[in-house]
C-alpha cells in the first residue's frame, strides 16, 4: 500500500513537473509568434524585404534582441528619455554605425584665430531656429556615410536665411559628387570644415532641386554645380570644449558639430531629452539648431539630424546642456563650426 501511495506522488510530481514544462514551452512559443508578428509588422511598415529565408530569420534574431534591449531600457527607472523600434531595430549596432556614421574627426586645434561671438555677453535663454524660419525640413542621408554634408548644409541653409532672408534648401549631392579632391569622400566619409573650405572656393552651392539627393557616391555635375543658389565668405571653429562659446554661437546661427552617436541608445532613440552613455569618440555629424530647457530644468541642445523623420523626435534630437565635462556630451563642444555670410 505504502509503495503504490509513493508511486503515485512520483507520478504526480512527474505530471507537475511535465505540465510546468509544457506550459513554459507554450508560453515561449506564444510570445515567439507574438515576436515574429511584431517583426512582420515592421517589416511592412518600414518596406523591408529580405532576398531569402536565412537573411529573414538573421534579421528576426536581431530585430528580437533590440526589442529586448529598447524595452529593458524604457523600463528602467529615472531615464529621461525613451527608445523606440525605428527603422534600425535589424541592424546590429555594427552596422548601424559603418552604414550612418562616417565623420572624419581631426585634431582639435589650440589655437583659434577668429571667433566673431568671443565678445557676446547676453543669449535668449532660449532659441529655435526653426520657429524663425532658418531650418529647412528633416531630410534622410539613406546608407550613404555622407552626414559630414548634411551637417554643413543646413549650417550654410540657416546662414543664407539670415543673411538674404530667404530659406532655400541647398544640395548635399554636390558636396558628395565634387568634394572629392581632399578629406572629403562622399559617402565614406567627411568633414564639414572641408565641406565649407569647397563651397567658398567653388563659389557657392546650388539648390536641392537643381542637384537631387541620390544617396549613392556619383560623378561630379559641373552644369548643375556652376549654378549657385548660396554663398559664403568662409567659416570659424568655435573654441573647443567650451559650451559656453558654442552657446554663443548657437545663439546667432545654426552651427555644425560632431558628436558620438555609435551607442544603441543614440540608434534607437525617441524622445525626451538625451542624457545616454557615450563618449568622445566624434563620428557624426548634425547641425545645433538651438538650445532650451526641458519642464524638469534640464538645459538641452536642439539638434537636426540626417536620418529622417521616424528617428527621434520626428528627426530631432534634444540633448543635455551643461555638463560636467568639457567636451560637452557626446563630445557636441569639441568640433563645431559655422559658416560666415
């Protein structure tokens, strides 16, 4: 009697441990499918189509573990900014970096020969260039590494909106196709210093519609390049590591800066202000619209970037402002510039 009562509890714990097995299972099977469902929703909505079943199920596994990653994240407590599943969520961030970020950072000069907002004593606590019609709307640079371009575009846009009142968007096309004789390589890669050294010497740069963006390293227009829409007279560094100047300057114009976008908070960010981990290592290029402070007190820099508008906040990226190191975060105060009108 004793061996058949100890025969059943066996049994039973065997169909208790069984059950939890099988549950378990079916429970990660549900939230597979959920997952594989999740992953073909964004395919569609992002157009994604992969060219078989290996690359689609490579993708998947990707896709699955950024999931993890962005939610883990906006669960966390005290962050003050979100993550969100935008169009790089089945990229690794290997790839996200050598597809997006191709600035070609140079040794920070010491010493500064002209900063025309040295003697600036009082900024607006707050700025926007866009509400004062300087920026032109979000554009996307595509898998082209030629954010060098649009960065030093949309500092010559906001330049020749205050300086001839008029708001016309210029061609980054042009500077991938015929700055290519020095640093500057197109889609692999530049710098945005270069990029105005060119326009002054080729005596400006022609309009976005007369030179479209193709995203692709092509050969030089000189009919569509000889038809200036813009000019300038040349460009400054803001004195490096210094917020301070580069409030200064922000405070005037858009400015072009470098930063640090290689981690996957920066890859899958989605609003609030930015306070991530990141470190100097400069390989992007964006443009400093502004600057302001969030409802909680926390001072920001505005900044427009190049990956359109589903990225960030509808392209936009609000950064911390004021922080404890030099650099700025992300490195924004090491290498800005401006053009000059």
């Amino acid at each position: 009697m004793e061996f058949t009562n100890h025969c059943r509890c066996i049994c039973f714990a065997l169909i208790l441990v069984l059950g939890a097995w099988s549950f378990q299972a079916a429970a990660r099977s549900l939230q597979d499918d959920s997952m594989y469902e999740r992953h073909e929703q964004w395919m569609s909505r992002y157009g994604r189509v992969y060219q078989d079943v290996n690359e689609q199920e490579m993708r998947y596994k990707i896709f699955k573990d950024n999931v993890a990653y962005i939610e883990a994240s906006n669960n966390a407590a005290n962050k003050p900014y979100k993550l969100g599943i935008n169009q790089f969520a089945d990229l690794t961030n290997e790839e996200f970096k050598a597809q997006r970020n191709k600035f070609k950072g140079h040794m920070c000069s010491t010493s500064i020969t002209s900063f025309k907002y040295e003697n600036v004593t009082a900024v607006p606590s707050t700025v926007d260039w866009r509400k004062k019609g300087a920026v032109t709307p979000i554009k996307d640079q595509g898998q082209c590494g030629c954010c060098w371009a649009f960065s030093a575009v949309a500092a010559m846009e906001g330049i020749t909106k205050l300086s001839t009142g008029k708001l016309v968007s210029l061609s980054e096309q042009e500077l991938v196709d015929c700055d290519t004789s020095g640093v500057d390589q197109g889609c692999e890669g530049g710098l945005m210093d270069n990029a105005f050294q060119f326009i002054q010497q080729n005596k400006g740069l022609t309009t976005e519609t007369n030179y479209p963006y193709k995203g692709v390293d092509g050969t030089c227009n000189s009919k569509g390049e000889s038809n200036a829409a813009a000019t300038i007279n040349g460009y400054e560094d803001v004195p490096a590591n210094s917020e301070n100047s580069l409030l200064k300057a922000v405070a005037n114009q858009p400015v072009s800066v470098a930063i640090d976008a290689g981690g996957s908070d920066f890859q899958f960010y989605s609003s609030g202000v930015f306070t991530g981990t990141c470190g100097t290592q400069l390989d992007h290029g964006v443009t400093a619209v502004g600057y302001g402070s969030s409802d909680d007190g926390t001072k920001y820099w505005l900044v427009k970037n190049s990956w359109g508008t589903q990225w960030g906040e509808e392209g936009y990226i609000r950064m911390q402002r004021d922080v404890d190191a030099n650099e700025g975060l992300c490195g924004i105060a090491m290498e800005a510039s401006y053009p000059t009108a």
